[in-house]
C-alpha cells in the first residue's frame, strides 16, 4: 500500500513540503497549531507570497473542483498519529531571543504532542535546521514517549529549498540527504523521494549528525561566500577597483563559480544569518574554536555592509546629518520574489535611515503588508515612482526585476536630485547615468 504522509508545521517548508507530497502521488494530511493558516490554505491560498505555491495547491487540495484531493488539513494530533506513515516536522526553528543559540522548542512541543499518537510503526522525519546533536536527543524522546516503542523511529532529511523557487526546488532538488539509524528508514525514504530520484537528484545517506551538519555547513558556505565577496568590495572601494567586473571574473573558474558572488548589502532573510548563529553557538559548546572564530568573521562583515549602506547614502548627500532628508527606498523584502521581510537587509537599513531623522519612504511588489507590521513608521509608497517623489537620494535595497525595468528618465522627472545608490550591485550604471543620475555602488568606481 502507498505511504500515507503527514506534514507538522505548514510555514514556507511545511507548506510547500505539503503540496509537493500530494504532487508525487502521496495521500497528505497537513497540521498546524495555528488555525487561520489551516483554513488559508483549505482555502487554497498561501499565507505567503511564493511563486507557483498556490497552483500547485490547488491542484491537490481536497474541495477544488477537478483537484487530487490528495492533501488535507487539520490540527488534531490523534487523526495526525493514526494516518500517517511518515510524519514530516517542518516547524521553525529561530535564534533565541537575546542569544545567538537556536530555539528548539516549537520542535520540541511538535514531537511531545505527536510521540504519543504513534501507535504503530512511523517514520518522524525532521526536516527543521537544527543544531548538530538533536535528532539523537528526540529520537530518544520519541521512543519513550510513544505506544509503538521501537518501532517509531526518527529520521534527518533535511531542506536545502530556496524562497522565490520553494516549488522547483522541491520537486527536483540538487540533492537529497537522509541521516538514517536503520535500513528500513531508508528504504521508506527511497520510497517518499522515488519521484525526484528517478529524475535524477542524487540520494545521499549518512548518519544523524552528518545529516544534521550537512544543513547548517551548506547555509554556512552560502554565507561565506557573500561575506566573502563584500570583503573584497571593501578592497575594491580602497583600491579603486570594480567588485562586480572581479566576481565575473574569478567566477569563470569552475572551482570558484560565478553564483552567491553578488556584493551589496548581505544576507538576510530567516535561514542564513539565524542558522550561522546557532551553528556559532553550537561549536563553541562543543569547543570547534576555529568554526567559531571564522563564522563570527562571516556575520560580522555581513552586518557591516548595512551600517556601510547607511554611511554611503550619509556621505552622497553630503556628510551631516539625514535630518530633513527625503530618502526614497527601492525593496523592503530580504530578497525578490519573496514577501519575506524577516532579518531584511533592506528594511534595517531604511529603519537605521528613519531613526537617524531621514524621512523615508518605501515601496516593495510585495513585501509591503509584512514590512508595514514590522515597521509601521517608515513611509510606504503605493508605486516605485510615488517612492521616488521628491527624493533626495533613492537607495536600491532588494533586487526585483521591477527596479531593473524602471525608466530612469521618468524618475528623474520626480526626484528631487538624480542620485541613487544600487545596495545589490543589479541596476546597469551606464543606463542611469545616460539619463543624468549620480549612480553609485558597493566596491565599484564612483564614475
Ligand atoms: N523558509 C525556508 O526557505 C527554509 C526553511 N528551512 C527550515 O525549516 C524550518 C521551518 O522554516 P519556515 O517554514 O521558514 O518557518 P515558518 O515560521 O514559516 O513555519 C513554521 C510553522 O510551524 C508552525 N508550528 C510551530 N510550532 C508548531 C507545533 N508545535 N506544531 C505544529 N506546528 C507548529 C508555525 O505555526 C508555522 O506555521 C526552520 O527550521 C527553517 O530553518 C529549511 C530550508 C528552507
Ligand atoms: O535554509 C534555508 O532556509 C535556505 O536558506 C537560503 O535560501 P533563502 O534564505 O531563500 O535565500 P538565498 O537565495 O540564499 O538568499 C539569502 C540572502 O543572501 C543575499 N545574497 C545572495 C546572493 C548573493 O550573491 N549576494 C547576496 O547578498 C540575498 O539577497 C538574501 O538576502 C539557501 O539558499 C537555501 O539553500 C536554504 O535552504
């Protein structure tokens, strides 16, 4: 009999996780504690913006007319316990308040509500970023605390999906890694991802902390890349040279390759910058000193870029102080096609911009309702060209394909002055300055 299928946690993993399952031809059943987002998505709408999603679950969720019907949700524990086979955690894992460490305990509370409905044989497959360690902790938790003994057992799999191709990413990943502690765990993961295997994604199958590392040292890798590379904007400012025309350059050779080479203003969002922490504060319990030094290294040049944005558009206005200045900015999200304003670098800069006395008005495609909670006091524009009235700098934050398509010459019609600042280093400088804007980037010649 097909493998019947649960998801806890339906966030941007669990939500899609969900729909992807239903797509490979497996029975799901979807649970979240909280009850508005059990009935968005009954509705077959998503509680956030991620292209394809929403099709996707439509074509699955029972009560559409020519759907599946093969995904459902609920949030009783007992009927998640009884249906499924394999139960997939996909709950978040944040930094501590006030500590770099990971908050385990929306894990923890998912796996303590869930153990006791096992009654017979279950696969618990984490697929949360945790720190190294945690899957040995709760497959001991799920063992005492579940009917079935023994025969529930826990699994790491864990995702490696980016936001804006959550969908693409799911169906046909670069790679599936599975920390297992025995053969029939894996031959029921062989099962779950026949789909994508078939297709070609490699299946790599380790052990649990191997599995658990892989995760968070990919995240890690990411990061070390774009620190890396605002490194040497840093060089490339002092020195007179291009960061842009370098990363192209360096990025022709195989081993370096040209991607996550874009300086600008870091990274955020809610994965790279929580998941170096808690990795940080892992290795320094385990005493890996050196992984400490060198991922403190990556996060600190990583929260500089934005205090080095802020002093850019200080100095291109003149040096003093942003009091009474207009600062227009160009995205709010942590990136493009995402409505995800979580750790933003654009938005903590506009934010430090707005403290600072700027009056700064912002406008996004879609991340305006989440900046809007986050941050009610900044100004919010209902079009790029209404952000742009009257600025006396405009700073591009997120890279939307919007802000690569707008007419220069038609926001320096409204603008104050033509100045802007590109944060992403993804506007094309020639263009701007043909039609008369002061264009100025990270790491690149001022003319
Ligand atoms: N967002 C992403 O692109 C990726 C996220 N991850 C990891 O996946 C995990 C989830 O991340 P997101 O989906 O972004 O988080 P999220 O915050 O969007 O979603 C988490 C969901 O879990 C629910 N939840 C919390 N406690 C629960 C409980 N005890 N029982 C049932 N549901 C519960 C929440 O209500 C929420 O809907 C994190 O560990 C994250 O690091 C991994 C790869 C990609
Ligand atoms: O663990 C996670 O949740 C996910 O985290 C990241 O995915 P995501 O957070 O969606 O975003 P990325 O595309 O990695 O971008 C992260 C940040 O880096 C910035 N970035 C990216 C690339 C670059 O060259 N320069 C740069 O500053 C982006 O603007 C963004 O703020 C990883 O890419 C995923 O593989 C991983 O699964």
């Amino acid at each position: 009999m097909a493998l019947k299928i649960t998801v806890i946690g339906t966030g941007y993993l669990g939500a899609t996780h969900a729909a992807a399952m239903a797509e490979l031809g497996f029975e799901v059943l979807a649970l979240d504690v909280v009850r508005e987002k059990i009935e968005m998505l009954e509705r077959g709408e998503t509680p956030m913006y991620e292209p394809g999603l929403e099709e996707l679950l439509r074509r699955h969720v029972a009560g559409f007319e020519g759907s599946s019907g093969r995904l459902r949700f609920t949030q009783d524990w007992a009927e998640v316990g009884a249906f499924g086979d394999v139960h997939f955690v996909c709950v978040n894992t944040p930094q501590k308040r006030g500590e770099y460490a990971c908050d385990m305990s929306y894990v923890e509370s998912a796996i303590a509500s869930l153990a006791p409905h096992l009654e017979r044989p279950a696969l618990v497959v984490g697929k949360s970023t945790v720190p190294v360690g945690s899957a040995d902790r709760l497959a001991r938790t799920i063992t005492e605390l579940a009917p079935a003994g023994e025969d529930a057992e826990l699994a790491w799999n864990p995702e490696f999906l980016r936001e804006g191709f959550a969908v693409q990413d799911t169906l046909h990943p670069d790679r599936i890694v599975v920390g297992v502690r025995s053969e029939r765990a894996e031959r029921t993961l062989r099962e779950v991802y026949a789909g994508p295997v078939g297709e070609g994604s490699p299946f790599v199958v380790t052990d649990f902390p191997t599995s658990e590392l892989v995760k968070t040292s990919a995240n890690s890798f990411l990061a070390t890349k774009i620190s890396f590379i605002n490194a040497m904007a840093e060089v490339c400012e002092a020195a007179g040279g291009d960061v842009a025309m370098l990363a192209e350059a360096i990025g022709y050779d195989d081993r370096i390759g040209k991607k996550f080479l874009r300086a600008g203003i870091g990274f955020g969002g809610g994965c790279l910058p929580k998941d170096i922490r808690a990795f940080m504060a892992r290795a320094g319990e385990l005493g890996a000193d050196q992984a400490l030094t060198f991922l403190r290294e990556i996060d600190s040049i990583n929260m500089r870029q934005r205090g080095q944005m802020v002093e850019l558009a200080r100095q291109a206005l003149g040096g003093g102080s942003f009091l009474g200045k207009r600062v227009a900015v160009l995205g709010a999200t942590f990136k493009p096609d995402s409505d995800d304003v979580r750790d933003s670098p654009a938005l903590n800069v506009a934010g430090q911009i707005h403290l600072q006395g700027g009056q700064v008005t912002v406008y996004d495609p879609k991340g305006m309702d989440n900046a809007r909670r986050v941050f009610p006091t900044l100004g919010y524009a209902d079009t790029a060209l209404d952000a742009v009235r009257g600025a006396d700098v405009v700073l591009h934050l997120t890279e939307w394909r919007e802000f690569r398509e707008l007419d220069p010459a038609a926001l320096g019609e409204v603008a104050t002055a033509r100045l802007i600042l590109d944060g992403r280093n993804a506007l094309d400088p020639v263009l701007w300055r043909k039609a008369g804007w002061t264009y100025r980037a990270m790491g690149r010649p001022t003319a």
